[in-house]
C-alpha cells in the first residue's frame, strides 16, 4: 500500500514537501504518470483542445462581459431580463440571498480568474474598478461564511495574483496592497459574528452594524451549519500570515477546535448543523455534501497550506470513517451519527460532487474514479447534476444553479491520471451549457433539469469556479501567466501561494516588490514518501481508470448495485438479487413473495380483495434485507399516494421567435384538462395575442385576431376551465394565464396547478398553461418591444441548439432586444434532454378553483407551506409503516433541502 501523506515523521518534512512537489499540495496534483495512457481510447488533439480551451475564453466573456454591461455594480447578473440583481429590490429569495452585500459580489469573485484564464490586462482594471466601486460598510445582514469564501477570499486571491504578476512583471506596477488592505477591513468587520462561548462563529452578521446594535437586526440565531463555521481557517490564517495580525488564524482554529471536540466519539463522524451557543448537534445526520462538505477540504487544505499535522491527523480520522459509514461505492449517503449504520436518507445532493476532487488530493484515487463515473453517467441521463437525486439516479430536487463542483473533480482527475476520458467529460459540460444554460444576456440556470426551463440567475461561482476549472483542464502550461502549482485553491477556488506555510510576516504596503523572505535551505531526505508515487497508484496498467469505471457505467440506466457498509456482511440472497423496488411488484410472482419474505415483509388478503404489507424489521434474513424491506415500504406507500392524487409535472414555455430562437425557457404550471402535452411528441407553437378581454371570463372579442394563436389572458374573475372555453371558442389553439400577482415567480413560489371546474372538462382540446407574474412579463415585454412573439407550449424545452421545427435558420448576426444590444448569440448543437422523471413530492400545489373577485377582494392565494416536522424514528422490531411516516420522511426531506439552500449556495 502506498503511503501518501505523513501522519508523523520529522521535522521540517513538510518544508522538503513544499519544495519538493509543490505541485501535489496545490490542489491541482500534476501527477507525472509513469506510463503512456495511448491505450485508454481515442486521445483528443492538441488542435482539439486547444478548441476547447478557446471555446471557454468566448462562454466566459460573453458571461463575465454581460455582468459589466448589464448588471455592474450589482452583486449578480440576472440572465432572463438583463439585468442585476439588487438586494431589496427583487423578491427575497429567502437565506440564498445572504451572499449578496451590495459590494459587486461577482467582479469580486471573479478578480483571480481573469488572471488564470490570461486575461492580464482585464485583471489590472477589474482590480482599479474594485478598489473605485466597492464599498465593504453596507448596512445590509450577510452571510459570514458566503462573504468569507466569496468577497475575502475574492480580494485575497486577487492580491495573491497582482503580487505574482507584480513579480514576473510587466503587470500591475502600481500596485501597493489595496486588496490586502480591503481584506483586512472585511475580516474586522466579520470578527464579531466569532463572539460565542463555543467559539462558532453567527452564521449573519451586519457588515456596518455588526451583530449588538438594534440596527443590527441579526444576532439571535442559535444553530449554524458545520461547513458554514468550519470553513474560514485559509482565508483567515492567509489574512493573518498577509497582515501579521494572528488574531483572524486564532479565531478560525479555535472554530475547528472545537467542531473535532464536537465529534461524535464511537463514528467519529460530525453532524450537519449545531448549535453555536451549547455545541449540540441540531441535525444528527451526517455526509459529505451540503451543510458539511468543506469542512472536510479545508481540514486537508489547512494542513497543506499551513503546514500543521494536527489538521492532517483529523482529516485521516473522518476519512477513515467516511469511507467506511458514508461511502457506499459508487454512492456516498448520509448516515446518523450515532448509529452510522443506518442511512438517513435515501438521495443525494449534488454538491458532494467535489469529493472524488479531494480523493484525488488524499491520494486514493480508485474510489474517486468510480464516484465520478456515477456522477458522469447522471449527467448524461438528465444534462446536468440535479440539485439532488435518488439513489437509483431519479430526479428528487430538479433545479440546477451552473454548480462547478462535477467540473472541479473532472479536472482533479485529469490531472491525476492523464486519462483523455476525463477531456471527453469536460467538453460535455462545455456542450450542455451552450445548448441548455446560454441565453442572449449570460447562462441562465435551471429551473427543472427534465423540462429544461430557465431560472433568472447566474451565481457568482459560475464565473469564479466553473470557467477556471474547464480552462484548466484543457490548456497547456504554456497558457498560464503564472505557475499553477504555487497556489492551493479554496474551496471558491480562489488562489492562496504556498509559501505561507512559511512565513508569519505582513507584506509591506510600503514597498511594492516586497516579496516572502527565502526560506532557509530544506532538506530533502524526505522527498520520496511526500510525493504520492504513482507507479504504485497505478501499477503498470494503462487501462487503469478505465477497469474501475466500467463496472460503474451501466448503474444509472438500471438499479443501483448495493455494496453494503464495511463491516457487515450481507447474506447470500441478498448479494445475488437486486432489491426489490415497488414499481416492479406483481403479488402473483412467486419470486416477489420469496423476496419479500427474505425482507421480513408480509403480506395480508383482505376480505375486500385488496393487499395489506406489514413489514417486521426481526423477521428479515439480515440487516441488509430489513433495510431493503423498510425501503420496499417506503416507496409502496409513496407509489399507493401517487395513485390516489396524481400530481402533474411542470410544463414549458419556449420563446422560439426570434432573437430568442428557444434560447429562453420559462416554467409553466400544468393544467389537469385539455391537451395533455407529456403525450404531444411536437406540442403547440403559435404565435402569442392577447385576448380581449384581457381575463378572458367573457366571450372573445377579437376572435379574427385570437384565431389560430396561443392567447395570452390574466389570472382572476373566473375558473381556469371557463376561460380556456372561450379562448377555444375564438379559435385559439392554446392559452397562457399569467398570474395577477406581481412580484410572484417560479424562483419563489411552488408550482402552480390548475384544476377544473368541478363539471366534464372533456370538451376543452387546447393545451392551457400557467406562468407568474415574472415569466409572464418576460413574454408580455417581448411581444411590446417584437409585435410578433412566436412561442412553444409542451412538457419540455426542445432542442435549442438548432431553430425549431419549421423556422428559418437564423442570420449570422440577429438583432437583439433593445435591451440586449452588443450581446453575442450563438447557436449551438442539436441535443435533447434526459428523460422525464417522478415529479418532486410536495413540489405542487393543487388549485381546485379560482374564487371570484368581490368587492375588490383580492383572488385568494393559497395557504402557507406545513411546517417541517422531525422525522419519526422507524421501530426497527416490526411496526406497520403508515402514510404518516411517509409524510414525514418527506417533510424531513423538504426541510432537508431547505436546510441545503440556507447552509451552501
């Protein structure tokens, strides 16, 4: 076995190994591969990448240049109606919105990536704009641990690299520490949230306020994620090994400190959320994704960037832990931490999709290979990762926000293996942004990855992670200002140079090319065991990565194979069946029964001819198989829910006219009459009319205008079913109902659902959809600004690589909207979406009726969500599973998800 990391040895160990193989520790591991790989398949050109790395430069310029003339100075780009998005003036998001302080949050995320992607001048005067513009003392509640990976770390990045370019010159000669400086004022201005008796920082702060004053409105919270407050050690100690001023270090380990105390003994695992004032864990469930992830990366990154064991002999102990509990290969599932045996649940966030990246830093590179092969192959089923999805790769949170982290691990083990596969993969990202994310104004988000409509938001870390990564993987040496391997990325993958590990001293403000003192000579004699050696990692098999994924490749299309934890041994039959899933139950096949024995499952005839399962957890023919069974239960009762209340999935709006050519996608609520679309291969395009009147609850005046046209009518006065009949009866071949309440949106609010009229609504044949008020004045702007907006209704956005069906192929150069003069239009490459899947439980809500408008009563809106409640502990000695606990499984998972968006963006 080859060691890859000392846990002990002698001193100055880890001086030979920063100069020795810098490289290994800066996160981007070059591994040097001792082998050729021409066997690992078709190898891609260095014409070929070099068209790629060409091809990111043009998606980040059209990203990065529609931020300066659309958004800046806003903290965000919103991609669907070109422009930013400023905090207090949109609709609040909720706790996503906590990233956002007024300081020009992308510019500033996106400082150090001008610099890798080559761009030096653009560099120089994004950092002349941030010292002009940005102002730190807004009197607004942030996010400590967003504004600590974002802002801090933007300005620290970004003085790592002006004092790099300053050194190889000719760059940024006038530069004398301004980021530090700034640097320095955010993190006095974020100590306070610190002020606890656990040391766990608030997880808000008041930039100008702080957390005490009344003005402060924040400083009464109690829990904070484990990520959230063991994620500032780099940014911090970098503040103080910048500055000479320790205090900012101090606070940051004595944050770690006690979150190890914190750990649970026996599984030495830590839990999703606890209470910063008494360290109880709030949330006991335990994993390696949201809430938790980069408390784990920064633990090995402390340790590479400061030099302390003490932050490596931690890591060392959750790894062990991680892969013997969580890591399920090819899945990684969150367990209790006091009974780590027992999953907690049954899905999967995307954003554990960092880990095979951090594997590959650990050095244990088979694991990291087989969890990103599942990852790949769920990217391949649906274009992107899905917010989160189940263990047999459904849909279960359908959003996805241009997340970085499957392109982070894709390069890691690019690097670490040579394997042109991983060059393959990288273009497939490139390929669904362009087909699917790429709008006239930016990269839009997903809203639904099934249906493939737009969300109007770009993060920042799409522009700070996602194009650094991908320019990376596909650019030579030669391309780069600077060497790579000075630096460790964060985990915002922003810059911090390795030799800080070696040096406590301020840089001087006073003097420009101040540089880090050399250090005194280092010796070597431990080169050998602080470089991973790769004739070890892969022992003269050229086809080394590819023998690990292959067993993985097939598991999205089919159940997922189970492996069981370390430690327990699952039973004979239980290795030689797949589980049985609910979907595929006949109570006549005498298999199913035999299975359902060995899951301790039994099963009841009634008197009234139906089947009752009663599942006893002691009765099964292992651990394994009880787990199983409880599963089995589980979906059953979900699929018997299903049945008795079908919920739709969410429809499409696609603006195929030009200069949208189906560029933009626009989530719409489904009706449960008329046309259904799932069952339309081509669905209904038509041009777009207003109905007269407007609310369409009265015969059609205009029908000459409505005829053959999509109508476009206002939400109120009547039911949904009554104004679909008279838009059907002037000749409409569909109609869109736009939502009366201003303000409201799809980013905000569940989908909305439109029932009948209580009567036979079989005589309705056109397709009606629902939009919000914001998607609606998307269609309503362009059809004032175009007079022809031309638009397709059906269950999913077709391809918009090509122009629709029928269109003309659009001239090289379209005009764009007036408000989206100067933006690039590009058209891309004929693509389909993955295939639809199970909408999310809970997602939609049921609107049987629209009540009437009286005596300027506003049309009531629906009811407020039900509050989360805990998740029933399951009686593992035989209890009846009843739909309540199902209920509650997913009120568990609701909030879950909540927890998710508030805890990591």
């Amino acid at each position: 076995m080859a060691v890859f990391m000392k846990t002990e040895g002698a001193p100055g160990s880890f001086h030979a190994l920063q100069r020795g193989c810098t490289a290994t520790w800066a996160l981007t591991l070059f591994l040097s591969l001792v082998f050729s790989l021409s066997g690992l398949g078709h190898s891609m050109t260095k014409e070929d990448r070099h068209k790629l790395r060409d091809q990111v430069l043009e998606m980040f310029d059209h990203a990065f240049r529609n931020y300066m003339d659309h958004a800046y100075p806003a903290d965000e780009l919103m991609p669907l109606t070109c422009r930013g998005r400023v905090r207090g003036l949109e609709p609040s998001r909720g706790d996503v919105d906590d990233a956002l302080g007024k300081f020009s949050l992308t510019l500033v995320d996106t400082l150090d990536t001008l610099a890798v992607l080559n761009k030096p001048e653009e560099f120089e005067e994004a950092v002349r704009q941030v010292l002009q513009d940005v102002r730190l003392d807004n009197d607004i509640v942030v996010s400590v641990f967003e504004t600590n990976i974002r802002v801090l770390g933007g300005l620290l990045g970004g003085h790592s690299v002006a004092l790099k370019l300053q050194e190889d010159g000719p760059y940024m000669s006038w530069y004398r520490g301004e980021l530090l400086t700034m640097a320095k004022e955010l993190g006095l201005r974020l100590l306070p949230a610190f002020n606890t008796t656990s040391g766990l920082p608030y997880p808000r702060i008041n930039l100008k306020h702080g957390l005490r004053s009344p003005e402060a409105r924040t400083g009464t919270e109690t829990d904070t994620c484990t990520a959230c407050a063991g994620t500032m050690i780099l940014e911090f100690a970098a503040l103080s090994r910048f500055t000479g001023d320790p205090i900012f270090e101090f606070h940051a380990r004595r944050a770690l400190d006690f979150l190890w105390e914190k750990r649970q003994r026996n599984s030495n695992l830590v839990g999703t959320t606890i209470n910063i004032h008494t360290g109880d864990w709030v949330r006991r469930d335990s994993g390696v994704g949201a809430g938790i992830d980069s408390y784990y990366e920064y633990l090995l990154k402390a340790y590479v960037l400061l030099g302390d064991e003490l932050f490596l002999q931690r890591f060392n102990t959750h790894y062990t832990s991680i892969m013997k509990y969580i890591s399920q290969p090819p899945l990684l599932l969150d367990v209790h931490i006091h009974k780590p045996l027992l999953n907690a649940r049954t899905w999967m966030d995307s954003l554990l999709a960092f880990f095979p990246g951090l594997q590959v830093l650990k050095g244990d590179i088979r694991p990291a290979i087989e969890t990103h092969e599942m990852l790949y192959q769920v990217t391949k089923k649906h274009n992107f990762l899905p917010e989160a999805f189940t263990t047999d790769f459904r849909v279960h949170w359908a959003q996805h926000p241009l997340r970085p982290e499957f392109a982070e691990s894709t390069y890691f083990l690019y690097k670490a293996t040579g394997d042109p596969y991983y060059l393959e993969a990288g273009k497939s990202i490139l390929d669904n942004l362009n087909k699917f994310a790429r709008v006239p104004c930016g990269f839009a988000a997903m809203k639904d990855v099934r249906t493939g409509s737009h969300e109007d938001r770009m993060d920042s870390f799409f522009l700070a992670e996602m194009f650094k990564y991908l320019f990376l993987l596909f650019a030579d040496k030669e391309d780069l200002l600077f060497d790579i391997e000075e630096f460790v990325f964060t985990t915002e993958a922003h810059l911090l140079p390795l030799w800080l590990s070696t040096t406590t001293r301020a840089w001087r403000q006073t003097n420009a090319t101040a540089q880090p003192t050399e250090a005194a000579p280092l010796d070597d004699s431990n080169f050998d065991w602080s470089c991973p050696n790769t004739r070890v990692l892969f022992p003269n098999d050229p086809a080394f990565a590819q023998n690990i994924r292959e067993p993985v490749r097939g598991v999205v299309d089919k159940n997922c194979p189970r492996s069981g934890h370390q430690g327990s041994t699952p039973s004979p039959s239980a290795r030689s069946h797949p589980p049985l899933r609910a979907r595929d139950f006949m109570a006549n096949n005498a298999e199913h029964l035999d299975i359902l024995k060995r899951m301790g499952v039994s099963l009841i005839h009634l008197k009234d001819g139906r089947v009752q399962l009663v599942q006893h957890a002691t009765q099964a023919a292992s651990a394994l198989d009880a787990e199983d069974g409880l599963r089995f239960m589980q979906e059953m009762i979900e699929l018997s829910s299903q049945q008795q209340k079908e919920q739709l999935p969410p429809r499409a709006v696609q603006i195929v006219s030009q200069p949208f050519f189906g560029r933009v996608v626009l989530t719409a609520g489904p009706a449960q009459f008329g046309l259904d679309l799932s069952k339309s291969s081509a669905g209904v395009r038509g041009l777009v009319a207003l109905a007269e009147p407007i609310n369409g609850c009265s015969e059609v005046t205009n029908s000459a205008t409505l005829a053959g046209k999509i109508a476009l009518m206002q939400r109120g006065l009547c039911m949904f079913a009554e104004k679909a009949r008279h838009v059907q009866e002037a000749g409409a071949i569909g109609g869109i109902v736009v939502d009366d309440n201003e303000g409201s949106s799809s980013d905000t609010a569940p989908l909305f659902q439109m029932a009948g009229d209580g009567k036979s609504t079989d005589d309705i044949t056109i397709p009606l959809l629902f939009l919000f008020h914001k998607e609606g004045s998307i269609i309503l702007n362009a059809l004032q600004e175009f007079q022809e907006v031309e638009v397709l209704l059906s269950d999913r956005a077709r391809d918009r690589g090509e122009a629709p069906i029928g269109a003309k192929q659009p001239p090289a150069a379209c005009t764009p909207p007036s408000d989206m003069v100067g933006v690039e239009h590009k058209i891309g490459e004929d693509c389909s979406p993955g295939e639809d899947s199970m909408s999310d439980p809970g997602a939609h809500r049921l609107h049987s009726e629209e009540l009437e408008m009286k005596d300027n009563n506003p049309v009531a809106e629906p009811g407020p969500e039900p509050e989360p409640e805990p998740k029933d502990k399951q009686d593992q000695k035989g209890t009846s599973h009843t739909i309540e606990s199902i209920l509650s499984d997913w009120r568990e998972d609701i909030e879950a998800f909540r927890q998710m968006e508030r805890d990591e963006l």
